[in-house]
C-alpha cells in the first residue's frame, strides 16, 4: 500500500506555482534564544500536559468506546477527536526533531487506537459513531465530521514526513478515498461548516499524489458559498464561510477561524492549479483583512457573537474575540500566501501574529492558554488549564513544534530568510547542492542577526533576508565590510554569489521603540496609541503602574525609553519606559455623561512615571489584574496645571 | 370570584411604602404634541399590525391548537404566548382611551381563545402543553413558563383597569393560584430564568387584595441568588440574575432585560413591603447601571453575547446592544423607583430613555421595529416588520398606550408633574378632592409648558414641576407674573397655594444644544462628544453629511445652531447644525497602523459644514446607509493647515 509514493513527500509542494518553497521538515532547527525556548517548554511541558488533558477531558476514552476496548458513554462536544488529531500533528514534529521514547510510546499507541477506532468501511469520527450513528453526513453545517477528517489528515501528514512510518497516512488514506467515493459531483453534495479539510486534502494529495484527494478538495470548494448553509445566532452564510463564492469574495467575514482556514486551503489549491481567479480573490480577502479588520496584535475576530470578524474598522480592544485559532490560521495562511507570491508583506503578518496575536495564547509555563485575546481587560481574564472546546491548546502545540518551518523557503535559485532566530539551515538546493548555515541573534530584543555559511557548492546561489517594515535602519556587513548600498529586491537584501564556507553576514536593525497610531477610522481606539518595538507589540500592565490604567494619558512628546529587566523570563526582557499623566476624574464624581467642560482639562499630577510595558501578556507568570495594549493619547486642547 | 375586589383597583399601590403614587389609568390624555403623535400611530398601525403578525408567526394558532379548535403544530420560540398578552396589556389600554369596535373584538376574542386554551388546574403555556407536556416545570432556567405566565397576569391587571370586566383576571388567578399551590418553601423550590413574573404577581396581588400572590413574588424574588442557574455561551448565572441573592446585589450585570425586569419587581416588592434592604441593594444598583453602564441613549447591554451588561464604563457604540426591551425595562424600573423615594434622578433617566433609548425602537410608520439599537451604524441596518423573538414591538406598544401613566404622581399635598407633552390631567386628591388642569406645550422641540387649572376645590394642594436637569435656565411666571426666585425643592418647581380655576403656570426652559462628553474612562468614545438639545441625544446621519460618518471631526469651539426642518416629521424638527472637518485620509493609502506621524493632522478642508443632526433615528423614513450619536472630536496636538 501507498508503494507508489515518491521520495519528495518532505516538500509541502513542487508545483511551479510554487513560488517560494517550503523546506524539509528537518531542514530548519531552532539552536536557542527566543523561539528555541518556546519549543522546548512546549516539549518538555506542553505536549504531556496535553496528552493527560486529553485523557482527562475524554476523547482518547471517545476512541476506546469506539474501538470497543472499553464501556461508556461519549464525552465532549461532536469535535473532541480533532484534539486528538492535533496533538498528535504536535508529537509527530517534536518526535522527528528531539525522538523520545515516552513520547514515541503514546504516539503509537494513540495510533494503534484510531485504526481500532475506524470502521471497515473507512468512516471515522467517534462521535457521529457512538452518539449518532444513523446520522452521518446529515449536518455538514454543524457536524464537524469533516473538520475532523481534515486533522486526521493533516496529523498523518505530518507522522509520515517527521518518521516515515505509513501507519497514521494509511488510516487517513482509507479514510480520504471513503470520503472520495462518497463526495463529488455525481455523488453527494455540499462543503464542511467548518473548513480545515480543503488544506488537509491538498497536502494528502502532495504526499500521495493521489489526484482525487485534489479533485475532492476543489470540489469542496467549488460547493461553497450558495447561501444555503444555517447561520448562527445574529450571523447568517457568512458565518461558515458560505455567503459568496469563493471566487467571487472580497471580503473576510463570518466566524474569523473559519475564515483563515478556508483561505489556507484555497491558497493550497492555487498553489496546485496556478489558477488566477482564485488567487485575486486571495488578495481581495487579504487586503480587506489587514487594511480594514486585523488587530495591531495580528489577531482576528471582533466579535463574540459567532467568534466572527467586525466591520470594516470595528476593532474594539476590550470586547475583541482574537481567537488563538483565528491567530494560527493567519500565520497558515499568510504562509502559504508567501510561498505563492514571493512578496514580503505576507511574512510581515506571518511575525507580527507570530509574536502578538499567537504567542499571548500560552502561559510562560506551557500548561494555561487564552482562548480569546482581549488587547484590554479590566476584570482579572486569566488563562485556563484547557476548555471544553479546546482547539487552540492543541494548535498552539501543533505550530510551536513545527516553527522551524516558517524561518524560510527556497527556490531555484537559493535560499530566503523570513524569520530571525538562532537557528541552523541544512537544505540542497536543486535537490542536489547540500548548502548549510548557522543564523545566530537576540531577536527580537536586539536587532543584529549572525549568518555564517556552514556548507556549499563552488557555484553561485542567491541568499534573501528579511528586511522587517518595522526597522528604522538596517545595516549590513559582508565579512567584516559594511556595505553602504546593500542590495534591497522587495524587501529583501538579496546576495547573489559564490558562497564560501565560512563566510559572514551581519545584520543590524534599528530597533527604536515607537508610538503606533491606528487608523482615524478605528472608532474604538480613535486618539490612542500603541507602542512598538521590533516586531513586538507592548502591553501595558496595571501590576507595573498601580493605577487604573484607564486613567492614563500618554505624552507622545517625551521619548521612549528601552530598558533591561532581568526578572522577567528566564533570559530577561526589554522593557519600554514612557511619561505620561494620570487624570483626575474627582469633579465627574458619579456622572457618566455631563456638559463638555470649557475645552481645558486638568491633570491631578504631571510626572514622569517609570510604566513598564512588557511584551504580550503571556510573558508574565504572575496573575495580571488588568492590561491593555493601547493607551489614550492627550485629550484634545489640553491646557493642563502643574 | 372575584367579588371582594375593592375600587381602588386602579392605582399601582395604596401602600405608605409609595412616596409618590401613580395616577388612575384614566387620568392623563395625551392631547397633541410629540408623544400624543407617537400614540396615534400606535393606536391606528401598530395594533393592528401586531395583531396580524400575530396570526402569521403563529402565536394565535398555538393558542386554538392548545384549545383543540384547530389542528397543527406549534410554531415558535417558547416564549411565544407572551407576545400576545403583551399585545393584549397594549389593546387593553387603547380600548380605554379610544373605544373601538374592531379592536374590542379582536380582545374579546383572543381573551376567548386563552379561556379555552387554559387546562382545567390553571396551567396555561402552549408551548409545554403542545410540546412539552410531560416537562412542565423542568426548565426553569430557560422554560419561560412563569414568564409567560407574568406576562398574562400584567394584560389581566391592565384589561381589568381597563375595563372592569373580569374574565381575562379569572384566568389569571386561576394560573396564579396553580402557581401557589405548586410554588413554594415547602413546595417546589426554585426561581424563573428571564423575571417578570415578580412585579406582574404584585400588580395581580394590588388589584386582588390576595396575600399569596404578593408571597409568591417575594418567594421567587428570595430564591434568587444561588448561583444554580445554568449560564449562556460565555455567560455564568449572572446571565439569569442569580450570581448574587437580591438583597446582596451590588451591580447590575448579565442580560439587560433580565436585569430590569427583576429589579422593577424588586422595588414593586419594597413599595408593598417597605424593605429597607431592597431598596439599598436597588438603589446601589441603579448607581451602578447610570454611573458606569448607561449609554446615553438611556440604552442598555453592552453585549450581543447573552444580550448582556458590559465591564464598567464598556460602552462601545457600534456593536452596543441597547435592546428595546432594556429600554422600556428601564423605564419601568426608574419609574417604580421615583414612586418608592420622589427622587428627580429617576424622572431623569425616564425621560432620556424614553426620547432616546425607546422610541428608536420604532420606525415613523409604526410597522417596523429595531431589537437591538446601536449608536453607531455603518452597514445600513434597518428595522423589522417583526422578529422571531418578538419581545420588543408589543412591549413598545403597550408602553406607548399607557404613557399616560408616566406623565404625573400624586401624594397626600398634591400633584407632580414629571414628564411635559400637551395633556389633560383629572384626578382626585385624597381619593375625594377632584382637581383638572391642562399642559400646552411644543416640548421637546419648545422649552415652553402652559399649565392651567381646569377644576380645583377650594382649600390649598401643591404642585410640584419638575425642572429636568439639562435645563440651562428656567423661567417661570404665575399668572403672568415672572417669579424671579421660583421655589424649588429636589429639582421640582414647587407650588403650594389655593388654586383657582383659570390660574396659569408658565414655565420656560433654555433648550441651547450642548455638547456632551463622556466619562474619559469609557474607552470607545474617548475624546467623542455627542449633542444634546433638551432632551434629545442628536444623531448624525449620512444623508444629510454626503461623507463617511467615520471621517468627520467636530470642532468644538464653533457654536450649534438649531434649525427648523418642516419636513421631517408631519410637525417638523428641531435640527442642529455643528461644524466640523472631513480628515483626509489619503495618506493612510491601506495602512490600519503606522508610526505616529510626528505630532501634527491634515485636514482635506476645513470649512462650515451644515451637519443635520436627526433626534433618534426612529424619526426618519428613508433608508439611512449609516448614522451615528457619537462624533469624534480634533485630534490632538492639531496643527492643521487650511
């Protein structure tokens, strides 16, 4: 079975729509520094963490039932398998990069227990079998049986490429060609509520190159957006994604997850088919996402009410959804969008979601998650152990194991760098030329980056590295001698050259902390401002400035002030000081509402106060009463008193 | 039955817990003016409207279905018996006002059906009785069996102030005596998820005389509290109002129309019970709700999710909820509360609740209804010609049929007069001493209020007026003689004098438009100013401004100038026009977040832009693409080139 597969499973895709390629699984390792650290709580806390979450919450028991290994009675909402599906995409990255028997051990057996889950037939999903076996495929909409396909899929996926080992990819392919015979447009008709399978079904197709994983994903597409699907609550189609057709849309909207996950799987067929049409559309949903309804922080969703994107504009930062998941689905999407276009822009939202809207989801301890986002809380929002929809914990879990494979891609002509971290890259350009360098750096707390050429050929490939949209300045040496005019192709520097072992590039970029301001449109956050450093957003936290920080008012005249605070994190943190005021609100005594004063306002006192802003909430072990990433600026016309 | 009904039957309460007392149902007319208007469209479109969309979602037929006069199956939510009593509260009192053949049998018949619909022990609820007939009682939480239930006891209270005929206040006390056999402390435990039922079995207990009922919302109301009920979505038992017990409460908070409902029953039980600790906890509420969690619209909910209460001082205006329902609960709780303390404060948020928050609620045409009301719109949101949770238009129109009742109190000394429209005013003071006088004015759109004695005996009562707080001046004359230092006590012009048939009282009070700000704690409206003239909140609409509601800045130094509009409204309006600026926005190209530009805004133009500001958005027929309350004011450091 699967005797077929090719040796070129390790590439996400060959096709010459392919613009930037996406490297080897084990081609990138983060040695150390920021990301590194994140990988290894994520190893050596997370991972278990999750697999005892899981057996606590009940959905390994979910596969027991089913596999009638054991009596009982389904637990959980109808996608608890995803969970599973998930962590175990998590395990099989984290067993290829640091192999480890414990964990070794419950992979397989997780494993062991989906194939005795599955029917003979193919079907899998525990919870349509135990709770309501007479009604598979009756609820597309809500049912999440196909939601769930796709991270089988996507675990197997990944089991295979990290081990080689065809268990999980055949349970997944029995599965796949079920659904094959059982969907399509002489068959049975309609899309998922939930989209995830598209992407899952692309990257099947990748590592089978069976075309009818390929077809099935188009047709799942193609099936979408005739308006027939059942909203929720206040939302209509648009919630699952169903409003339009997708290529005809132009906006994102609906349920932001949804969203982020259905653009990641059209890009992945674009990146097969090379069709325009679809690839526009891309665009159109793109610009309107980061020019109209994306938080500073990269997080998505404005709205509790069906966890969906707002107007254009509506970004409120303490009402805002920011699921982690929609976060994640950005930095899927984003992805792959670079990988179809070769532009920068994408890997400029692929960091600031990455540092911001992403990471905020976890605790410094690897074992509580956010599952909303707020950019401001007032009222204690702490992170939980695990939820009873628990997709983000999970997920966060699936990303951090495999981030290696977001710092850069090639193509045929050589290598390009989209993230900064301490890191090795081993790859052979042109599946022949082995190339290996080392990138050694701070970043993000500082802004200079090491590159070393470990290993190449003697002839000529081109190297491109980032330049961030954030930096002030970037300064580049080549073996010692700084270049005055280094050579900038969009965005990126770009060396082309006979590389030789040895060699060096050092990178410098300014990082000076600078105010944001947001678009005058952005009715929630009109006259605030944020603070940013390098890629990272700061957060203001009532525990450094003992006062409300709704009280606060920020002087954008006085200047930024970057400091070491060794406390935080086990390495330490920069920190941001700024000056600003704290107001007297004493004369509205208990009004709401009152007559504009005169056009003065006056502050209780002017001071310089040391607020120290740390960078996203999850950097903070300690319980956080309140914090906001924004601030108010100066109120207009202020005629203040010492 | 029924025999030993006393006639005081037609005021709300006789207790010496009520400072202030409301006046008979007939006592006021509305004779002409703003709200005499409004009652005609209800009296001759929304009634009649009602009562067909009634017929078409349903509601009547669950009825004849329950009554075995029809065959069929339930159509609805399970709440939907409610909307025809409230259409019923609502006919009932325009039967009383303006006799009318069509709507009498219309009432005569659907008091007919509820007759037949009833089961022989009380119960009446189509919905368990077709549906759920084996789960009575089983989901008090969200069952909305007593609801229902208070809903039918305030038509029945009502239609018999009305009209003294008793048939629809035997099927009530019927039910309300199943619900005393049934509910208890040595009984079935337990308290209903959505109040109502509380200040509906007190009215029942006003014009009954009987004890149980009055125990029977003191035992619901004491409940209360257990922190048992299951919550919503994200939402815990605060959503049902029982995080805390009554007299603990502090805040309000959870779902808004729960809320209200709940505390106007709370304060009906202190006017019956003198209970100090109610009153502090309602009072500690109210303070709560109008310093931190009022829009100023009156509206209230913050939140789509669980249509809920927000943080302090969270008041977005876009995706506010402000749901009718809220509004008119909030009238009826402040309402009780200005007859328990004779407190101006109460009137207040009455009467800006009324203009603002409610009556947007309602299209000019009477057949189309907002549920939410959002201060802020960008997305052509419009009205309904009815919902599939209907709450809101009946409750508008059993509102607008008995505002008479909102108009003026009585007590011991006198009379006092809270809200202003032209209107006759006859009642009897000490239940033997008739009085009548008439109010002429063009209120709200004219300061100036012509009261004059119609009827009065010979011995001294006073008159109290009450000088509404966003008065800048108040003028007064007796008989046409300027007083130049009017008595006033708690904001009320006070009267004490012998009264002659004839005497004239003319008030007058200074409507200059204001600029109001909101509390610099409230985050989404910071630095925004909305304007007020009398007591209406203005409203800024496209179709008069030609430009992105979004893009225009105030300036605040230029002065309002009101204008008549004769055609809007069949009477005219009042606008206002302001000045502003349109932000040029073009150097923004398709950024959401930049680096603060140095410390200096562009204009495109400055110029005197005529802005028509609109009082609510109800009084406008044409589709309005946005419109918005708030207005955001220059930006600060402005440094603009003309």
């Amino acid at each position: 079975m699967l005797a077929q597969m090719d040796n070129s499973h390790t590439e996400i895709s060959h096709s010459h729509f392919t613009r930037w390629r996406a490297l080897p699984l084990e081609a990138v390792t983060l040695t150390d520094g920021f990301w590194a650290q994140r990988q290894q709580i994520n190893r050596q806390v997370s991972l278990q963490h999750g697999y005892n979450m899981l057996e606590k919450a009940g959905n390994f028991q979910n596969f027991r039932i089913a596999a009638d290994r054991e009596a009982g009675r389904y637990q959980g909402r109808e996608f608890m398998d995803s969970d599973v599906y998930k962590w175990l995409e998590a395990a099989a990255y984290e067993l290829h990069l640091n192999p480890n028997d414990k964990l070794q051990a419950q992979v397989d057996q997780t494993i062991d227990l989906i194939a005795a889950a599955q029917q003979r037939n193919g079907y899998l999903n525990t919870y349509y079998q135990l709770v309501k076996p007479n009604e598979m495929w009756t609820d597309l909409d809500f049912g999440h049986e196909l939601y769930c396909a796709g991270h089988l899929f996507q675990a197997a996926v990944a089991h295979y490429r990290a081990t080689n080992d065809t268990t999980l990819l055949e349970i997944a392919t029995r599965l796949a060609d079920y659904l094959c015979s059982t969907f399509g447009p002489d068959k049975r008709l309609g899309a998922p509520g939930h989209p995830e399978i598209e992407m899952a079904l692309v990257e099947l197709y990748r590592v089978t190159q069976k075309q009818p994983y390929l077809d099935l994903a188009a047709f799942f597409i193609d099936q979408r957006g005739q308006g027939k699907m059942r909203g929720l609550g206040w939302l209509g189609a648009e919630y699952h994604q169903d409003r339009v057709p997708v290529r005809e849309s132009c906006t994102v909207e609906g349920h932001a997850v949804r969203a982020m996950y259905l653009t990641a799987g059209v890009t992945d067929l674009y990146l097969e088919t090379g069709e325009q049409a679809l690839l526009e559309a891309l665009r159109r949903q793109w610009k309107d996402m980061v020019a109209r309804k994306m938080y500073i922080t990269g997080g998505l969703g404005s709205r509790y009410e069906g966890e969906a994107f707002g107007n254009a504009y509506e970004l409120p930062p303490d009402q805002c959804y920011c699921e982690t998941c929609a976060a994640i689905g950005s930095i899927m999407w984003n992805w792959r969008m670079l990988q179809a276009t070769g532009e920068r822009r994408f890997a400029e939202v692929m960091e600031r979601t990455l540092y911001n809207g992403f990471l905020s989801g976890l605790a410094l301890s690897g074992q509580a998650f956010f599952y909303i986002n707020p950019l401001l809380s007032s009222d204690n929002y702490q992170r939980q152990e695990w939820y009873e929809v628990a997709c983000c914990p999970p997920n966060i879990m699936r990303l951090l194991a495999s981030l290696g494979q977001y710092v850069a891609t090639q193509d045929n002509h050589g290598l390009q760098i989209h993230l900064y971290n301490s890191a090795t890259i081993k790859t052979e350009l042109d599946g022949k030329r082995p190339i290996a360098l080392t990138m050694t750096t701070e970043y993000p707390w500082q802004g200079s980056v090491k590159l070393t050429i470990q290993d190449t050929d003697d002839a000529s490939w081109q190297l491109r590295l980032r330049v961030p949209d954030w930096s002030t300045t970037a300064a580049v040496a080549l073996n010692g001698q700084t270049l005055n005019d280094p050579p900038i192709d969009n965005g990126y520097l770009m060396f082309n050259r006979v590389w030789r072992s040895g060699d060096e590039i050092e990178l410098n970029f300014g990082l000076d902390p600078l105010f944001i301001e947001p678009h005058p449109r952005v009715d929630a956050v009109r006259n605030s401002l944020a603070i940013q450093r390098g890629p990272l957003v700061y957060c203001l936290e009532e525990i450094d400035c003992q006062v409300d920080l709704l009280d606060i008012q920020i002087d954008p005249t006085a200047p930024l002030q970057p400091t070491w605070e060794e406390d935080l994190l086990p390495e330490g943190i920069i920190a941001v000081e700024a000056s600003g005021y704290v107001v007297d609100f004493d004369d509205w005594q208990d009004n709401l509402y009152r007559p504009l004063s005169g056009f003065s306002i006056k502050f209780l006192y002017v001071a310089i106060m040391a607020f120290q802003f740390v960078t996203s909430v999850s950097l903070r072990e300690s319980p956080i009463n309140s914090f906001a990433v924004k601030i108010a600026l100066l109120s207009p016309g202020q005629n203040f008193s010492v």
